[in-house]
C-alpha cells in the first residue's frame, strides 16, 4: 500500500509541476511575446513617432503646395517670384549695391 501512495504523490507532483510550466510558459510569452504586453508597448510607442512624422511630412506637403501655387501661371507672386530669383540665379536689380 504504501507503494501505491509513492505513486500517487508523484503523479500529484508531476501534475503540479507541469501546471507551473505550462502557466510559467503562457505568463512569460503574454508578457515577451511576439503579441505580449512588452511588443505592445514597443508598437503603440512606434504609431506615436510615425504619426508625428506623418504630420511633420503634411506640413511639408502643404507648404510646398502653397508655393506651388503662389508661383503658377493662374497667380503669381511677385515677392516670392523676387526672392526664388535672387536666390536660385543670383540675380540683383539694377539700382542695388552687392557687398560680398
């Protein structure tokens, strides 16, 4: 009989035991795993700095488009038109004074 009971508290301890990894294996893979709690941070911290450079980028989009259109054949700005010139050709008008 008190084989039996040998038996019996090795099989409990083999029980417990696999239930302690399994549940060791499943808290550690909720917390480091590919879908874990640690991956959701790292991605949610991702999307905040890609959105901000996706609104950083529309802002770009949208001064250029501005400029785009200021400079077009339906409106044009003399003021930048001016500036675009001195800047990109160098040019200065005729009553100036270059100092270099």
């Amino acid at each position: 009989m008190s084989q039996a009971r040998g038996r019996a508290g090795a099989g409990t301890l083999l029980y417990f035991t696999l239930a302690f990894v399994l549940g060791f294996y499943f808290t550690f893979a909720a917390v480091q795993g590919d879908y874990g709690v640690f991956r959701r941070v790292q991605i949610e911290a991702e999307k905040r700095a890609l959105t901000e450079e996706r609104d950083v980028l529309a802002a770009e989009v949208a001064r250029m488009e501005n400029l785009a259109h200021r400079l077009s054949d339906g409106y044009l700005d003399l003021d930048l038109l001016d500036e675009r010139a001195r800047d990109v050709l160098g040019l200065v008008r005729s009553d100036e004074i270059v100092i270099r």
